[in-house]
C-alpha cells in the first residue's frame, strides 16, 4: 500500500512539472503548483490519516501550503495585504497546533 502512495505522489509531481512545461511561464508558475500539490496530499492525509497526531500533522502542513501560497500571491501581485494575511494565518495556525497538541496530551489549555 505504501508503494502504492509513492507510486501515485510520483505520478502527481510529474503531471505538475509536464503542465508547468505545457502551460510555460504563467502567473504562479512552478511554485503554485508545488504549494498546491503540498496543500491537496496534506488535505488527504487529514482526511484518511488513522490518528489524531497524524491529523494534527496533516493540518499544520495544509496551513503551511495555504501561507506560502499567500506568500506566492503577495509577491506576484505586488500588494503587501496578502503578506500580512499570510502573517495571521501563520500565528493562528501556530496557536491552533499548540492547543491541539494540549489537547491530544489530555492537559487543559491554562496547565
């Protein structure tokens, strides 16, 4: 099964690259489609994923994607409001991954 998952992660990032040379230099470029690529395994993984830890893991690499892809945005488009979107959303994630690592502890929030 495991084979069958790097098998398909194989697939996914060559189909990416092969489109990146088909579509050539367009607006994202090569790093949207990594961070989108990065953001779909990881929503997949939250979604299948047999534990709580493996969710909360998978749920902090789709905010990673989600702020590199503000990152991405607020560079291409020249305009500083995504940076800062991207800013929140990086320390609320980072709150969020805090409370549920408490929580899967079995600690209350204040301890």
């Amino acid at each position: 099964m495991k084979i069958l998952r790097y098998i398909f992660g194989l697939l996914v990032v060559l189909g990416l690259l092969f489109a990146d040379a088909v579509l050539g230099p367009t607006l994202f470029s090569r790093w949207f489609y990594l961070f989108m690529a990065a953001g779909l395994f990881s929503l997949l993984r939250l979604l299948f994923a047999g534990t709580n830890p493996d969710r909360a893991l998978a749920f902090t690499a789709a905010n990673t994607a989600l702020t590199g892809f503000c990152v991405i945005l607020a560079i291409s488009a020249r305009e500083p409001v995504y940076m800062d979107i991207a800013l929140a959303w990086v320390l609320q994630s980072y709150l969020v991954t805090l409370l549920l690592g408490k929580y899967f502890e079995g600690e209350g929030i204040y301890d």
